[in-house]
C-alpha cells in the first residue's frame, strides 16, 4: 500500500498527477487541491465494492436495455413534507429514492428544516437523521424548540460512512437526511472528511443506498464564499434535486429555490419566515413582501414578477446622489447589475434623465432577487421617481420589459400578474401595450398600457 499526492479540480473532480494554474479538464483557473491518494489496493477496493453491495445489487433489474414502450410510467409516488412551501419546491412532494441536495449559508435554517419535516414525515415512516455537525443534545434542545417529537425519528450522531450504511442496511430507514455531507467520512480514503475525493465518494455512496432501498435522501451542502455548494460540481451533477436556500440572515424571510430538479419544475420558490418555533410557511409572499412599505415617497415602485407559476409582488427602490467623483457609482441588492447599468443608459438616452452624474443604488426589499426582465419596469420607474423626486402612486404596480429603444415589450403571464395585483388591493397596473391578453376587463383595476418609456412617465409623474 503506497500512497501518492494527486491534484483534484475542485470545480469537476478530475485528478492530476502536478499542480496546474488552470484546470485543462474544465478550464477553471486556480481549483486544483492538493490531496493524499492510497494506491495499490485494487484488491482491497474490490473486496469493499463487493462486500458492501452484498445489500444492495447496484441498480438490479434497470441494469437490462429495455423498450420505452415495455417501460412503466406511473407517476412517482410522493411524500408530503408537511409544508406544502417545501413540496411545491421538490415539484409536488419528496419522491422515494430521490437524493436531495440542501445547499446555504451557516445558520440560514438548513438543520432546524430538515428537523421540522422529519417531524412531519415521521408518523409512520422510518427516519434517520444522521448529524456529523451536532451532538445528540443539542438536536434534542433543538427539536425540544421547535415542538418536535416523534417516535419512528431516530438521531444518529455519527460521521464514519461505513457505520452509517451499516446501520441503514439493517434497519432500512425510509427517510434519510445526512447533516452535512462535508464532515462524513470514509476511513478507507486518505484525504480529510470535506475534500474533493471523500465528498465525491460520501455521496456515490449515498446515492447507491438510496437508489437500492429506495430511500428518500436529504443531504446537507455548505456552500463556498461564492455561494456555490462546496466540494466538486459532480455533487450537483449526482444529486435528483440541488436546493438552495436563501435569504438575508438578519431577516425573517428565507426562500428556497430549485436549481435542478430531475421531477419537476426548477421555477418554484417556497417562502418561509424564521421564527422562534422555527421556519413557518408565508404561503402569500406579496403581502409578507410588501408589508411596511412607505406610501408616497419618491424612489419606490411596485413590480409584479413570476416566481415559476406564481405571480409575486416586490418593492423596488431606487436612491440617486450627485457623484462626488467622476465616476458615478452603480449598486445593486436584488436586481441583475448589467440589466440595471442598462436601464439607466436607456433613461439617460431616451428620457433626458441626467443618470451620468448621479450615484445610482437599486434594492429589492425583502431579499427577493428578480431576474426576470419584466421587473425593467417598475425598476426604471423607481429611478424615474427619485430622480424626479415625485412619488409613484402608492396603488400602481408594473410589469414589462424595457428595450433598448425605450419601447416596452411583452412578458409572459400578463393575466396572472394583474390578477395578482387585483387580489392585493392595487387599483392600477402599467403593462406593455401590444399585449391583447391584458386588455380584458377587470372589475377592480385599471389596466394601463404604454408602448414606450416616455409616454409612461409623462403620465405616472
Ligand atoms: N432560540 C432561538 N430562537 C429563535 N431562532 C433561533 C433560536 N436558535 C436558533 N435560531 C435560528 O435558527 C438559525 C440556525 O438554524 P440552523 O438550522 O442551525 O442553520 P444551518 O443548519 O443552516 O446552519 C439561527 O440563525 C437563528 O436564526
Ligand atoms: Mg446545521
């Protein structure tokens, strides 16, 4: 048994005998990792494979080609998690066998929601909630918190893989949840729990029992500085359904957003609000976002975005300063950078508004982050406003796409979004004019429809 010091990407995995600045398999720059490989065990590695899959046959009966008309398609039974925010993310419940990956910032509510629906899931399934992070006590105080108790819950605290599939093995939990897949380990690996190849190998592994016993799979991700999930993008890649979960931490709001879904949309968002009995659902996001809002002052403008099927309404504020130095300062929390730059470029051009000598700050309240183009609109009408220093009307909310020209284009579900404005007491809804769809009538606001930039703010102001 010899050991011998390979290079891992940290981005794709793939190994290297010396250290490159640039990864040639993915062309990352400055991912290669220094890590401890053993060599010359085959042996020992086949008798592990083979000893362990005596359990679980890979994948047994799909392992023969078939013909996709000899090939069942029942719809995937699903679980409910409880909160129907949570299940409207995973595309309509947890399907069995799935591996779910749950990515966030340290303290966001990763643990106290897995915790939540173990305890909801728990009444007659099996669960194992496995933490290599907490000790036993500190899960009970927890679950104590938060009005946890269930029997069929059982706590493992526990980071050495081969105990863990050991124990799944015998008592063939029907829920599993894995808090965090950085701190399990495989003793058979050289590297530290949390590098590359034990990452890679912890969720292989996972993915193999779960796949054989079908059981339902969350896993925990600690994310890097730059808010992706630490460890190799094979994780991601491995996984049924990568989830992240965001939010500003000093607030109450955290959403959870699909990033990749094997069984269903990735559009979806699910709203929750942390609070002292943990996260409860905000199953209508527009009041939860635009409570507190202040009426009638300039800078401020309702948008009407989607979140996958549902329309949400947000807060846009804009701030204008004269610049103090050449270069005006552009700052955006919510919005796309480079849309927002080109917004302003189109207002400057088109509108006569003087952006160039003004530091320019755009916020979405409430830690949403719209990219969708519609939000165009209400955010050039935000700027509109605070640099006029005229008010929006407090009951206007927008939706439409800005072009280059300063014309206003369509966006998709134009009803739903006035309908929703219509619901939260809104008596009046700028939307793009070539839009035939929105020129129904409704009973409680008026539909306004412009072609171009110019005609709206001569109007709204
Ligand atoms: N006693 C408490 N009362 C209210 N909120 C709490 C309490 N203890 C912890 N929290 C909230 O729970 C969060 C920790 O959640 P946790 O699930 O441990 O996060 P993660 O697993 O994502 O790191 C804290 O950031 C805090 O907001
Ligand atoms: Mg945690």
């Amino acid at each position: 048994m010899r050991s011998k010091t390979v290079f891992v990407c940290t981005e794709c995995g793939n190994e290297f005998p010396k250290w490159m600045g640039k990864c040639t398999a993915c062309g990352s720059w400055n991912t290669l990792v220094e890590e401890t490989v053993i060599t010359g065990r085959q042996n020992g590695a086949k008798k592990r494979g083979g000893g362990s899959a005596a359990g679980f046959d890979a994948v047994g009966q799909d392992s023969v080609p078939r013909r996709l008309s000899e090939i069942s398609t029942e719809e995937e039974p699903r679980i409910p998690t409880g909160l129907s925010e949570f299940d409207r993310v995973l595309g309509g419940g947890l399907v069995p066998g799935s591996l779910v990956l749950l990515g966030g910032d340290p303290g966001i509510g990763k643990s106290t929601i897995l915790l939540q629906i173990c305890s909801h899931m728990g009444g007659e399934r099996k669960i194992l909630y496995v933490s290599g992070e907490e000790s036993l006590r500190q899960i009970k105080l927890r679950a104590d918190r938060l009005g946890v108790s269930c029997d069929n819950l059982k706590i493992y605290s526990e980071t050495n893989t081969e105990n863990i599939i050991e124990y799944i093995s015998r008592e063939k939990p029907e829920i599993l949840v894995v808090d965090s897949v950085q701190t399990m380990f495989n003793p058979n690996l050289e590297p530290a729990p949390g590098s590359v190849s034990q990452i890679r190998d912890v969720a292989a592994m996972l993915m193999r029992v779960a796949k054989t016993f079908s059981i339902a799979t969350f896993l925990v991700g600690h994310v890097t500085k730059e808010g992706s999930i630490a460890g190799p993008k094979i994780l991601e890649h491995i996984v049924d359904c990568v989830l992240y979960f965001e939010g500003d931490r000093n607030r109450a709001y955290r959403i959870i957003r699909a990033i990749k879904n094997r069984f269903g949309s990735t559009n979806e968002i699910g709203v929750f609000e942390m609070g002292p009995n943990g996260l409860d659902e905000v199953k209508n996001p527009s009041s939860a976002m635009l409570s507190g809002r202040p009426v009638n002052v300039p800078g401020s403008c309702i948008a009407c975005t989607m979140e996958g099927t549902r329309p949400v309404l947000a807060e846009i504020q804009a701030l204008a300063t004269p610049t103090a130095f050449g270069n005006p300062r552009r700052m955006t929390t919510g919005v796309d950078f480079n849309r927002a730059v080109m917004l302003m470029a189109i207002l400057e051009k088109h509108a006569g508004i003087r952006l160039s000598a003004y530091d320019t700050y755009i916020n979405v309240v409430g830690g949403l982050r719209m990219t969708e183009p519609a939000a165009d609109l209400a955010i050039v009408l935000a700027i509109a406003s605070v640099f006029k220093n005229k008010p929006v009307p407090e009951n206007v909310a927008a939706a439409g796409e800005v072009g280059l020209t300063g014309e206003i284009r369509s966006c998709s579900f134009i009803e739903n979004r006035i309908q929703e404005a219509e619901k939260m007491g809104f008596g009046k809804i700028i939307v793009p004019h070539i839009d035939v769809r929105a020129a129904k009538r409704y009973n409680n606001i008026e539909v306004c429809q412009y072609s171009n930039i110019l005609q709206i703010l001569k109007n709204v102001f």
